[in-house]
C-alpha cells in the first residue's frame, strides 16, 4: 500500500480549487485591473521577477510573460485558448523560469502594500490559473509549484502556502485563500518555487479580495486496516475555510481519540465519526466513516443434517489458500485445502477454516526512529550542531524539535511521541538532485522472494518549496519523487511495497530531487522495513448431526453367476422408502446402497447380494513329451472334485490344448490343459575361431545354444584342421551336430641379406605370401619396417615377425657388415689393406677400367674382388687416375673414377 503525499495535498487543493459563487457577492473589490483589461504591470499589479515579452511573436525562453489573449500568441507550442472570463480578454502567461523563487504577481501599482482594510476583518483573495504547455504530466516536476506570501494577515487558511498548478486537462481552476487583515493595508505576493524547464508554463486571470470569508468544509482520507484483527487503519480529516483557529479534532465511534491535526491512527475495524470545530462556533462533522479489513473470511453459515447426509461449507476471502480442520475428526474431509467442501459427519462437527500466516513485523532498519542519535546512518549532508543565524545548506541535525536547531525552521515535535528525536535537514543546492539524504549504514539481510514495505514519515519545517524525495532499493527507483506537504510540522508517511526477488540484501537511499535554496527543508522520521503486513484469518462452522433411523431389509440368498435376481424392494421392513444404486448385476458380488427419500431423516444403508462365480476346474499339469511318444487319457475329475469330459481326443504328435467342460450343475467353468508335443530339433553351437598350429584349444561345451546336452567325438586336435560331431544325451528331441575348428599352420620363410645397388637390404624369400604382413626390428628391438625387404647401414642381430593368415613366426639374422659404397682407390701394395677393387657387394655382370686417355686396360664379366690395379695381361699399371664402368644385372650402368697408389 502506497500513500502518496500528494494524495494530502490534493485534499486540500480541491477544497479550495471549486469556485465559490456565494463570494462573489455584493463586498467591494479591494484590487483594480485584476482582469488585466485595464493595463499591463504597473496597473494595480506589479512583476517583479519576469521579463515581458512586447510585443509576442509566438517564441518565448524561461523567465518571460505576456500580457496576451491566447497563451499560443506568446509561444506557438502553448495550448490555444481564451482568458477565463470572456475567453476574448487578457490574460497573463508566464514561461516558467529556470530561477526558483520567482516573484510574478504583486498588489499594487509598484508592488507593494495595498490599502482598503480593515483590522480583524476576513477576506478572500481569489484568482484563476491554468497550465498551458503539453509537456504538464503527472509527473509535480513538470507542473508550476506556485507559493503565495502574506503581509499584515494572519490566519491564512488553507495553511499550506504552496500549490501545484492544475494538469492541462483540468482547465482553468479557481485558488482561494482567507486571512485576517492586521492592518489597514496588506500586500499579497505570488512567486514560482521551482526551476524546472520542461512544462512549468501557466496563465493567470481574474485576481480578487473581497470582504468575507471562506465556507468550513472538510474532507477526509481513510485506510482500512490490514487485517480483521489489526489497528493499522487511519483516517485524515482535512478543513479549509471557517475560521482560525480550529478547535481539537474528536474521533468517537469504535474508538476515541483526541488531537490537533486530525490524523487518527492506530485504528481497527468499525464505525467512526469526526468532530471539529472553528473559532466562530461553525461545527464539521463526519459520520458513518466505516474501516474495513479487505478480504475478510467468510464462511457458510452452521447448518444442521440427518445422520447419514452431506453438506456443502464453502470459504471465501482471506488469502484464497485455506486449511481445513474438524473436531471431532472427520473422515469425510478428505482434501482439506479446497475452497469448498462436501462433508458427511457422522456426529456433530466443528470445522476451523485458517487462511494466510502471520508476517514478522520486525522493523530491519537501525535506528529508523533515531532514538540512538547520530548513528547507523550514512548521510552526504554535513552535520552541523548550530546553523544559526542564517542556515546551512546540506546540514542535517539530529534534534527533537526543528525550530530548536534554526530559528527560521517551524516548532515540531517528532511523529511518534512529540518529545523524541527526528533529523532535520537545510536542503541542499547540488543540481543533479543526487545527495544523499539517508541510507542504511549496513546492508539489510532480507528472505528471496519475499514482499516487503519500506516507509518513512517527512514534514516540511518551511512552508517554501517543499522537499522532492525519491527512494532507491538496491539502486532501483522505487517511483516518481514524492513531495513533502506544503503546510509545515504535518507528519506524512511515504511507503513503498518491494519484492526481494533474488536478492538476500537491500540497501536503501533516499534523495532530495529539489535543489531550491529558498525553503526546500524538512524533516525525517521513523524508518521502517519490515516483512509486508500479512494476515492470519481463522473462522469456525458447525454441522449438527441429527442421528436418523437405519432401514432394514432381508437378506438375498446367494446365486450363481448369470441366475435371475429379482428386484430390491423400495420400502424397508421398518416402512422407509427410498432408491436403490447401483442397478442389480447378477454376474458380480455387489453392495447396493439404499438412500432413503428426502425428509424421513433416515440413513442410507447397504446390502450385500453374493454373486458365486464358477469355479475353475484344476488338474496337474501334464510334462511335454516328443513327437510319438506314449500319452496317458486324462483323468474326467478335477484336482477340485469338478467332473466332466474332455475335447478333442489326445494326438501325441503335435501340442494340443483339450477342454474340460464340467458336467451339469456343478457352478463351474469350462478349463483348458495344453500337452506340449516337442519336435525334434537341431543343435547349434557358437562357431570357434582358427587357432594357430599347436595354439591351446578349450573343450567344446556340453550344452547346446538350445540347452541340449550330450558329448563330442574325436578328441580335440590342436594341431589341424578337424570337424568334430556332437551327440545329445537320450530324451532331448535334439539332432546331432558338427563343429569344424580351422587350425592354420605358422608362416614358412627365409632371410636373404646383402647390397642392392649401394643399399644393403635384408628380404623376406616365401613360396606363397598371399595373406603375409612383416614386422622388422633392429638389434634395440625398434621396428624398422612393414614391407617384405628393410634396408639397413648397421650391422647387428635383426629380427623379422611373419604373420599369415592370423599365425606368426619369427626369425633372427645376424648382419656382419653393411657397405655397398663404390671405392674411390686402391693401394696395391700387398699389405692386405685395400689392394683389390671390392665390388662383392654388388651383382656386377662385367667391370671395365679405362685409363686417362680413354683406352680400355681391363675387362671382367661376373666381377667380384679381382683388379688391384694391372692390365689385362697382368702387367701393373702406373699410380695415377682411372676410369671405370660397371654394367650390373640388376642396376643401371655406373660410370667413375678410382685412385690407384702403391706408394704407402
């Protein structure tokens, strides 16, 4: 629940907002020129602190007015229309300033006390304003907040001096205020409070005092309290008019109280009225003020039943969840958290409704009412001890009372006592609106998902440009600014509702969106925050039970299943009529309940008619046998003592259910008996995989993938491929089986090594390879090679690993050297060290050496290691270069050259 300021200051702006013709009566009229036909300033009125706009041209910038007949003639975006009297005569528009503390009307010719009173006479000043731009929302920041000031009266009335200009929608509106003169002259003077740039364009016509005063009238706001149970409710009564002062506010009804303002709180469910009265004896009244719980339990009313019937109770209002209990128990309350229940007690009960729960009422805020001073608060105001004499803007205290602080501040008590402390605030001027004014100095811990209300009480301590006070959760606005009341020293709550959501804690600000220096001071109390108020509602009904007569009827013998069963009768034995349900069923036992006719105040009764369904024949079951084996006749009596013939005649050949259908009379079913006939079937093993010659191979299973079981001929082989036969065991009605067992022989091979080309290669030599892979490895056991041949360029111990066909063989072979390079020269000199070409290594068809001038020396086909440097004739040729080429058998022509040198 949200109380907006702005609701209380409505209240007061609509008493005085209706035009009261009987003041337009026959006293003279003190101001001239108050229609502006007359003249512009300085004729019977002066302004002061705007600029006039002469002649209008249709534009106009903040802090300008026109004397015009249409607000568009000043400013082409201004709502057309006419001045409020003839809609054809002058007005003055004002283009609001951006200035706060502007002074736009005063009486007289050069703006100051007019005469034409008289001392302790009442009078009325009177006159018309409208908003004129589009851009006047809702929002009080856009509208003209217009303040009046008094010189040489009192008893101004209403006492709030401040008003916001009406929405565009409303038209032209009348303002009026009484006061007592306490001279012969006064001067009344008007100003706008705030600076805002967008909207706060207004038109003002028709000004007036006339001699007179003000009807007494009232109005009032109230809250009704939250729960039935509660006193959380209010009512506000607000007066205009009469004359000042007023007596006591007086509350009489459901409760009584007394005060001076006429805000009544604490209030619980009831009928209240208000009394107060004005110092001239003019008495308001207001009765019939009802406060109310919203949805509140209700329940049906107690009722009354026979033994044996239902009612319906039905709950509404509360919380729409509900809780049904019954004492005594009841059975019958089955699903008690339905809204309505059909309920049959067997004696009289009382059922207790509970709906909703009790919130905790816990305020989280530290030190919201400031009962522990300057502590538990964060503040970007400045604290000052003593602003006098003149204020300090952004300076807060923590007093009892306003005036105590600064002089120029109203005389207040706090809200909750009068004589407590509450914190005072000198407004600050900061343009962005963003000082702080109050936070929580720690975090607050909340529930997720739970709703909450934070609150907090204002009061204006000067009557100028009332504080703006937005608040934050979390950093969220929590809504529109809310403005504190335009009277000073009237405490006014401000709540918002917020749900925790995911958070587990909430920080609070609240901010002073107004930066006026002129007035702009208030005063905070009471902050609260605490689970949103929930109620706990409880209510009880009653069912009386009337006990009624129990009909009685005859037993029906019991049948079998299918005989004819005659109608119940619908009167019982001790004369009580009524229906029977459900339908008669001779095929099942059935309880059949009779319900006797309304108004006999009798209970319902049963009957229970046995219906005997047929027994079921039982015999011992039969074992299977094989196709053609002997079958013995069924026996004609059941295992039960149920006799009878069976069909169709015994066949020992294929699987036949037979059916015994029971003689006559017996109230037995027919019964069936399968004999299973097995046919002969074939026995089938999981394949086994090849095996390797000499590879292990497990015993063949004894039992077939069908589960026959039996032995296997010849003996197991592991050695070579063999099919073995299985022969079941006698009795299965299985056939013989075969299994044949593949074993693969190992890998047949040989190693042949030596040069191919420069290369020296080892080669795996098969007769048959089809189905072969090779695995080499060098003498560190690394594996070097996939292929059938691997070359190699060290010598060592080298190991090949033939699979075929799933079966591996591995051999080893020692390598002793690995050169195949050609020699570049010989040293004949028969020392053993290199005195022969050695070409071993290669697979040389025919060597010829020529010398340097191309002649052919020596020739030799199949060569191996046989030149060490002669001629074919076998002289030796003299050191120096020569030439050779060498055509081999499995490699291209090679052409070079060798050294020969025999000197060492």
């Amino acid at each position: 629940m949200k109380i907006e300021l702005r609701r209380f200051l409505g209240t007061i702006h609509l008493s005085f907002l209706v035009l009261l013709l009987a003041h337009a009566n026959s006293n003279a009229q003190i101001l001239t020129n108050g229609d502006f036909e007359s003249g512009g300033s300085g004729v019977g009125f002066m302004v002061h602190d705007y600029t006039q706009i002469n002649p209008v041209t249709g534009t106009s910038n903040p802090g300008f007015y026109a004397r015009t007949t249409n607000p568009a003639l000043m400013n082409s975006t201004y709502n057309a229309g006419g001045d409020h009297t003839t809609g054809t005569g002058n007005m003055l528009v004002f283009d609001g300033s951006t200035l706060a503390n502007r002074f736009f009307w005063t009486t007289g010719n050069t703006g100051g006390a007019i005469g034409g009173f008289t001392a302790g006479t009442t009078y009325v000043f009177s006159f018309w304003i409208k908003s004129v731009s589009n851009e006047v929302t809702s929002d009080d920041a856009t509208r003209a907040n217009i303040g009046i000031f008094f010189v040489n009266a009192n008893n101004i009335n209403p006492a709030n001096q401040n008003f916001l200009a009406p929405l565009p929608s409303e038209g032209w509106v009348n303002i009026q205020y009484s006061f007592v003169a306490t001279a012969n002259n006064a001067m009344v003077r008007l100003k706008t409070n705030n600076s805002q740039a967008i909207g706060n364009d207004f038109a003002i016509d028709d000004f007036s005092i006339t001699e007179g005063g003000l009807p007494f009238e009232g109005d009032y706001a109230s809250v009704n309290p939250t729960c039935p149970s509660g006193n959380d409710g209010s009512i506000t009564v607000s007066l205009t008019g009469g004359t000042l002062p007023y007596s006591s506010y007086v509350l009489s009804g459901s409760a009584n109280q007394t005060n001076n303002n006429g805000i009544f709180t604490g209030l619980g469910e009831g009928t209240y009225s208000v009394t107060v009265s004005d110092a001239a004896g003019s008495v308001y009244t207001q009765s019939g003020i009802v406060l109310e719980a919203p949805n509140d339990l209700q329940l049906s009313a107690d009722t009354t039943i026979c033994s044996g019937q239902s009612a319906t109770l039905t709950a509404t209002g509360g919380t729409n969840s509900y809780t049904w209990t019954a004492n005594p128990p009841d059975a019958s309350l089955t699903n008690p958290n339905a809204a309505s229940q059909t309920l049959s007690p067997t004696v009289t009960t009382t059922y207790t409704v509970t709906s909703g729960s009790i919130s905790d009422p816990t305020n989280l805020i530290e030190n919201g009412d400031f009962t522990q001073g300057d502590a538990l608060f964060t503040t970007e105001y400045t604290y000052v001890a003593d602003p006098n004499p003149f204020g300090v803007q952004s300076a807060y205290g923590i007093v009892t009372n306003p005036n105590a602080w600064f002089t120029a501040f109203s005389s207040c008590g706090d809200h909750t006592t009068g004589t407590g402390n509450l914190m005072v605030f000198d407004g600050a001027t900061d343009p962005t609106g963003n000082v702080i004014v109050w936070s929580n100095q720690n975090p607050v811990a909340v529930l997720p998902n739970t709703n909450y209300t934070f609150s907090y009480y204002v009061a204006s301590v000067s009557p100028e440009n009332p504080a703006r006070l937005e608040v934050t959760i979390n950093g969220v606005s929590q809504g529109l600014p809310v403005n504190a009341p335009g009277a000073t020293c009237l405490w006014t709550q401000v709540s918002y509702n917020w749900n925790s959501g995911a958070n587990t804690t909430a920080n609070f600000v609240i901010y002073d969106r107004n930066f006026a220096s002129g007035g702009n001071d208030f005063a905070l109390d009471d902050i609260t925050f605490n689970e949103s108020v929930t109620c706990l509602y409880q209510k009880t009904v009653t069912v009386n039970v009337t006990p009624g007569t129990i009909p009685t009827f005859n037993a029906v013998a019991a049948i079998c299943s299918g005989e004819a069963l005659n109608a119940l009768p619908t009167t019982s034995n001790n004369g009580i009529s009524g229906t029977w349900s459900p339908a008669l069923n001779n095929t099942t036992t059935t309880t059949y309940t009779f319900t006797p006719t309304t108004g006999q105040c009798a209970s319902p009764t049963t009957l229970i008619i046995t219906v005997n369904q047929p027994s079921v024949p039982t015999f011992t079951a039969v074992a299977d046998i094989c196709s053609g084996a002997p079958l013995n006749p069924l026996p004609t009596t059941s295992n039960n003592g149920i006799s009878g013939i069976w069909s169709p005649a015994l066949d020992n050949t294929a699987t036949t259910t037979y059916t015994f259908t029971p003689t006559s009379g017996q109230c037995a079913s027919v019964a069936t008996l399968t004999i299973t006939v097995n046919q002969t079937t074939a026995s089938t093993f999981t394949a086994i995989a090849p095996i390797c010659s000499g590879a292990p191979l497990n015993a063949l299973p004894t039992t077939s993938n069908e589960g026959f079981t039996g032995t296997w001929s010849p003996a197991l082989d592991n050695t070579e491929t063999t099919t073995y036969t299985f022969t079941p065991t006698a009795g299965q009605c299985a056939s013989t089986a075969t299994l044949t067992i593949t074993v693969n022989d190992s890998p047949d091979f040989t190693i042949t090594q030596g040069c191919n080309g420069i290369n020296y290669t080892l080669t795996a030599v098969q007769n048959n390879s089809a189905n072969s892979s090779y695995a080499w490895f060098d003498p560190t056991g690394t594996q070097i090679g996939t292929e059938s041949s691997v070359v190699i360029s060290t010598a060592g111990t080298y190991e090949l690993v033939v699979t075929q066909n799933g079966c591996s063989r591995q051999e080893p072979i020692d390598v002793v050297s690995t050169i195949c390079a050609i020699q570049k020269g010989i040293s004949a000199n028969h020392d053993g060290l290199n005195d022969y070409f050695d070409l071993e290594a290669f697979n040389v068809s025919e060597l010829k050496i020529f010398n340097r001038y191309g002649t052919n020396v020596y020739s030799k086909s199949n060569y191996q290691n046989e030149w060490y440097g002669q001629s074919d004739k076998g002289d030796e040729l003299p050191d120096g270069t020569y030439y050779y080429v060498i055509d081999f058998a499995d490699l291209k022509t090679k052409t070079g050259w060798i050294y020969v040198n025999r000197t060492q």
